[in-house]
C-alpha cells in the first residue's frame, strides 16, 4: 500500500457519506447534501495531498481543519472577510447561524425546515466526521477506531427521528467500516512475513503467505458477518426503552412517555410547544351536557422568558380550593373517560372540577387552580364539572376582583414587553368602561382575521436593531401570525396591563364523535385564557380564531356593545390568507425571509456552483500552490528525473541523490571528498538507523557500487526497485529521529525545489544569450 493509502482514503469518504445521508431524513429539503459531498471530497483530497508530501500525520490533520474551516467560513460568512481573511465579524456570523439552528432545532419537529442556519450547521458536522474518518482510518491507520465518527454521525439521525431507520441506513456504512478493516488488515498481514527468505528453501513461501491471508481473510469475514447479524436481530427481540431526543424540538412527538402513554412537560414553551399534529388517540369520552367543553389538564399563571410554567409561583397558597359558585349559578355534568393515555400525575376534565370517581386511585385538586392530579395513571375515571355561565350583566355588575384564589402572578407582565403590552391593550380597549367589555374587545381584536393569521407555522424569530431576539410577545406583535399560545398569551397580558387577573389554561379540545364516543387526539392539544371575575371565578375566553377552536363562551360574545364575534369563523389551518386579507407590517430589520422551497437539481447546482464559490475556490487553490511551491517544485523535479532515466543505473542514481538531497534537508550533510562506504557510515550512525535500515542502508550503497562500476547489464529492474524500497524505509526512520521543526522544515523547504527557484534567473539570462 503506497503511503497516499488513497484506497482507504476512497472508502472512508464513502462511509462518511453514507453515515450521514440518514439525516436527509430530518429535514423537509435535501439541498444540504451536495455541498456536504464537496467538503468530504475536499477532506479526502487534502488527505491523500498531505500524506504524499508529508510524514507528519498532526500536520496533515492540521491542514485538513485550517483549509476547510476556511472553505466553510468563507461560503457562509465571506461578506465579513477583509481581503479573504476572516475578521472578529466572521465569528459573529458563524454564530448567528448556530443560533438560527438552534432556534429551528428547537421549534419543529422532523422533517424541519431547511435554513441557512441548519444547513451550515450540518455542514460543519459533516466536515468534523469527514476529517476524524480519514485522520484515524487513513492518517493514523486505524479504521476500528473511524468506527466512532461512523456512529456519531448516524446517531445524529437516530436520536432525532420520530421512527426506526431504515435496515440499508445501517448496513452500507457499517459494510464500507469492514471493507477499510480488511484492506488494512491483509496490508498489515502482508508484512509479518520474512523479507530475506532464503534462495535454496525448500517451502514455498509465497505459497505458505497466500494460505495464511486466506485464512485470515475468511475468519475475519466470517467474524465481521456475525457481528453485523447480532448487531440487527438483537435489536429486534429484546425490549427496549422509548427514545429520549437530543432536544425537545427536532424528532418530538406527542408520544414519549414510554408503554403508550402521552405526557405533559411542566412548562410551555411559546416558541415551540403544542405545535403537534400527530393523531394518535389520547382518550375517549362520554358526556351528558349537550355542548362540549374543552378537557383542562393543568392551569398556570407564572411565565418568564417566553415560558409558561407551574414552577415559581409567588405569593400565598390557600389551603383549600374557593368554593363554587351556588347551584343557581351553574349546572353540572358528567364526562365519563376511557382508553386514557395520559401520564401520571394529570388527568383532563372540563373545568372546574366538582367531584371525581375513580376505583383504587388516589387522587388530589390543586387548592389554587383546580387541577386534578392522580398518585398513578389510570385508564378510566369519571369527573363531574360544573357548566357556569353568567350573563353579561352580571359579570359587568361583579365589582373588582379580590379573593385569596389571586396570585400576584397573575397581573404580572414581562418587563422587557411591559411598554408594548400596554400601549396594544390600551388602543384595543378605548373606550370601554368595564373588565368584561375589555375582555370582550381584546378576544374579538385577535379573533379578526383581516389582522390576525392563524397559522402552525410561526416562521424565522425575528430580532431587534441589535441583533437580538424578539420577545415572544414582541414577535406576535410584529409578525400577527400564530397558534392557540401566541393568541391566548397576548390576551393573558393585556388582560392584565387593565388589571383583570387572567392566566394559561392548557389541555384539550373536546375531540371528534366516533361511533357513540368522543375521540380526543394528540393533536388536539390546546391552550386558552382564563380571566377572573369576582363571584363566579376563572372563567374561559377563546382568542384563537379557526374552525378547530370554536366559538367563544355566551358570556364572552354577549354584550351590548360587543355584538358578534363570529366564533368559529374559518381559517386555513395551514395559515393561508385570501386575497382580500391585510399583510402585517414588518420593519427592515426585523424582516424574516420567506419559507424556502424546494428546489431542483439544476437549481441546486447552480446554487453551488455560483460565481463567488468559483472565486473562493481560485482563491484557496492559489493559496494552497503558494503555501506548497517548493514541495511540488522538488517533488516534479524528481519524477522528471526518473522519467529522463534510460538505463538502470540513471534510475539508481536518480534516487540515490533524492535520498542524500532529503537527509541533507534533515541535517545530515554529506561532506566533500568522503567515500561512499565512509558516506553510508555517516549515515547509519547520524540517522540512527535500526539493525534492519542499517542493513537496508547497506544494500543500497552495495546495489549502487554494481551499478557504476560493473557491466550494465548485470544490474536488474528488481535491484532498482529493492533500492527503492529500502530508500523510503530509510527516510522514515531518520525522519521518525529528527524534531517536528526540522521534518517541517524539510517539507516546506526541500533544497532541491530552493536551488531550482534560485538558480532560474541565471538560467534564464544564458538562454537568451
């Protein structure tokens, strides 16, 4: 195997590629892969450049990581560049783009959308395995441990799904993995053998050779076989616990609990959470009231940084719940449950609860927001609520609020939103003299779809005139595009810039009939507003416009100066306007650009190969000839020389003067007017040779010897080539003896390319003469 070892160079780029090509699974656009295979060939390339040049293997590592960090640095960040050189404003915007993957990672669930953020973000991951697979498989001849990267790079993707890969994502890289193995392997096992075997020995040795590689090459294809079958059958018959994803965003479902259970994070993320559209059923019902509500499973009044959360409440907690409003304000229903999926401690039920029955379960209502809360899951339970439902003039008639059922949570408002939140609640409730008209007007304000998008997909966060992230808040506002949170988030806060207690409600809506049941689904989830009106409670809003949602409650859209909501009123679930609907205004630096598309082949390619990729490409490949003209310059001179050769002994002598012209260039001189067996002494003892180069070193000045002074005919191709051989086991060894500085030196500065460059003037000067 030459020193390039350009055939295990060849497969681990293939195995890299086929290791990651899995994560084209995550992501709704594949335009991420060709330039993906141009940093693995561009990492394959300078490999097999490096190791042809050099014996330093840190320093071929080193080159690999400089050259392509640059490529990659200079495709998406090159406007920051100064004269082609990076500046601070490069780090900025490489971490610029690392944010805009995270917030996506975050935000969408597999397959995701493909930004420039993502994109560069996996190119940088695949430049990363690219360099540690050849570093170890070819740089340091070690492909069990290029194993390692392999895994990495296919666990990207097999933590992240939603589902098992595909067999073939497994078995093409783990196939390439042992084809390096075996290369390696038989070139290993090819040199244990005896290189002086005897002239007149009566075993065939090369036979003997070829039966022991077999051997060997069965056995460990019969090995390699029997691990990749146990390592696909085991899998398939053992249990095995549910997946746990590397974020909460990429690869969620609304699953994940484990044995068929569906869970409830305490926390609610604005940019992120209950954006699921998976429709797996959570639990049937039955119910005896004629309308449907929607199933509360836990309620919170506490949020800080864009999060919804039951942690971190303030204030005292009474011991026991308020009681409810009297029989002659509300009536009660039965919802009876079954097929439950939930996951202990929370259950769903209409709000407010009034009793609960369920066998062998203990169970337990939070004394502040009536959640019910149970020791273990359970499968069926039945729950009795109360339907409460005053008129307009009673809740107008209510009086301010004050109950020990109010936090101080509960008027709380982001202080870096504070402003905005309070100029938007005030424009939208001029004019109104009461906590029910305001409540009214706000609900119907977000309701109007000439203003507002309902739409699952919230686009790119924008950011302030510093670059910052906008406050969740702040984004709904700019952008007026959202789901079930962001609508009943901004009602929660305007409500209370006028003073009305209000906070989240989380849960379910009431399902679609099947059959004689109701049908509840992860999809379903739901979120929605709860305001407080002294005397009656925490009574339900509805914000969200959309079919899905419904109408608001008859209190909510009564009034006599409120006139219709229209509740219920349809919008595309997929967040399309018509033709007729008003565009939100977006500010030049807030803008976000558009979805991208997806595109075709040609497209794609024209993509990458733009003018200004050209250019860099130029640019780096000039930068590259710079950095490495005096190598190439010896490295053509000698091919030439070996090319000019006629007879054995030009050859011969050929490589005898690259082998003196390179330990020179190592610090071994050869002196003028010393023999050339006192030359070969000087050699084995400054190079500290080993008895098998000393012995090496001694063939080659013996095969020179023949070759100048015996007949010519007399010296052989097969002593050229032993020559040859013997020479570059000699320029390891006293290379492997001398400091890095002076092997980097001899590299950069060979004196065969030095004295060609500087004796070309003079050169030059005599032809024209």
């Amino acid at each position: 195997m030459t020193r390039r070892r350009w055939r295990i160079t060849v497969l681990g780029a293939l195995a890299t590629l086929s290791a990651v090509y899995p994560i084209t699974s995550l992501f709704v656009e594949t335009t991420w892969l060709p330039q993906a295979v141009f940093i693995i060939a561009l990492v394959a390339g300078l490999g097999l450049l490096g190791r042809g040049l050099t014996r330093s293997r840190g320093l071929v590592v080193l080159v690999q990581v400089l050259v392509t960090a640059y490529v990659i640095l200079a495709r998406w960040t090159g406007e920051s560049f100064v004269l082609l050189v990076p500046t601070p404003a490069t780090l900025e915007a490489a971490n610029s783009l690392a944010l805009q993957a995270l917030e996506t990672v975050n935000r969408y669930s597999a397959p995701a959308p493909l930004n420039e953020g993502i994109t560069f973000c996996l190119v940088v991951a695949v430049a990363l395995v690219a360099i540690a697979v050849d570093a170890m498989a070819a740089t340091w001849r070690s492909p069990a441990a290029a194993g390692l990267p392999l895994l990495t790079a296919y666990l990207i993707t097999a933590a992240n799904g939603d589902a098992a890969l595909a067999l073939r994502y497994f078995v093409v890289p783990v196939a390439l993995w042992l084809v390096m193995l075996h290369t390696t392997a038989r070139a290993q096992f090819g040199r244990w053998g005896t290189a002086n075997a005897a002239a007149h020995s009566e075993i065939d040795e090369a036979a003997h050779d070829r039966d022991a590689l077999r051997s060997f090459t069965a056995g460990a294809l019969k090995l390699g076989a029997i691990g990749v079958v146990v390592a696909v059958v085991v899998p398939a018959v053992i249990p095995h616990f549910p997946p746990r994803y590397l974020t909460e965003g990429l690869g969620r479902t609304g699953g994940g609990g484990g044995e068929g259970s569906v869970g409830f994070n305490d926390t609610l993320d604005l940019s992120r959470s209950l954006n699921n559209q998976d429709q797996s059923p959570i639990l049937t019902y039955t119910t005896t009231a004629f309308t449907r509500a929607p199933l509360r499973v836990l309620a919170t009044s506490y949020y800080s940084r864009g999060q919804w959360s039951i942690a971190g409440a303030t204030g005292a907690r009474p011991d026991n719940p308020p009681p409810l409003p009297p029989q002659d304000k509300r009536r009660d229903y039965v919802v009876t449950v079954s097929n439950n999926t939930l996951a202990a401690p929370r259950i769903a039920a209409p709000y407010p609860v009034v009793a609960v029955a369920m066998e062998g379960t203990p169970w337990t209502i939070d004394p502040v927001t009536r959640d019910v809360r149970v020791g273990r899951a359970v499968s069926d339970y039945r729950v009795t609520y109360a339907d409460i439902a005053p008129s307009p003039p009673q809740l107008r008639d209510a009086g301010p609020p004050d109950s020990p059922d109010i936090t101080d949570d509960d008027l709380t408002i982001p202080e870096r939103s504070r402003d905005l939140v309070q100029r938007w609640s005030d424009e939208v409730t001029r004019g109104k003299g009461n906590a029910l008209d305001k409540a009214i007007a706000i609900q119907n304000h977000l309701r109007d779809t000439s203003r507002y998008t309902y739409s699952l997909d919230l686009g790119e966060p924008l950011r302030d005139g510093e670059g910052r992230l906008l406050e969740p808040i702040q984004n709904f506002y700019q952008t007026r595009r959202g789901y079930c949170v962001q609508f009943a988030t901004a009602m929660i806060m305007m409500a209370r810039a006028q003073g009305i207690p209000a906070r989240m409600a989380i849960g379910f809506l009431p399902g679609q009939l099947s059959g004689e049941r109701y049908v509840v689904r992860a999809s379903d989830a739901h979120a929605w507003p709860e305001l407080y009106f002294q005397g009656y409670g925490w009574l339900r809003f509805e914000p969200t416009p959309g079919a899905r949602s419904g109408a608001p409650p008859p209190y909510a859209v009564l009034g006599s100066d409120s006139g219709p909501t229209g509740g219920g009123r349809g919008v595309s679930e997929t967040g399309t306007l018509g033709a007729s609907a008003a565009k939100p205004k977006i500010t030049a630096e807030t803008a976000v650009a558009p979805a991208p598309q997806q595109r075709g082949v040609l497209e794609t390619l024209g993509a990458v190969f733009t003018l200004r990729n050209l250019v860099l490409v130029v640019a780096v490949l000039v930068g590259l000839l710079a950095a490495f003209t005096m190598p190439i310059t010896a490295w053509l001179l000698r091919v030439r020389r070996r090319r000019a050769a006629v007879t054995q002994q030009d050859l011969i002598e050929a490589e005898w003067e690259e082998l003196t012209s390179h330990l020179g260039d190592l610090g071994i001189d050869a002196p003028a007017g010393v023999t050339l067996r006192q030359l070969r002494e000087r050699y084995v003892g400054e190079g500290h040779l080993d008895e098998e180069n000393a012995t090496a070193m001694r063939r080659v000045t013996a095969t020179l010897e023949k070759s100048r002074y015996d007949l010519p005919e007399r010296t052989t191709p097969q002593e050229a080539f032993r020559l040859h051989e013997d020479i570059r086991s000699i320029r390891r060894q006293v290379g492997r003896t001398r400091a890095w500085q002076t092997r980097a030196r001899s590299f950069f500065w060979p004196a065969t390319g030095v004295s060609f460059w500087r004796s070309l003037p003079g050169r030059l000067t005599s032809r024209r003469r």
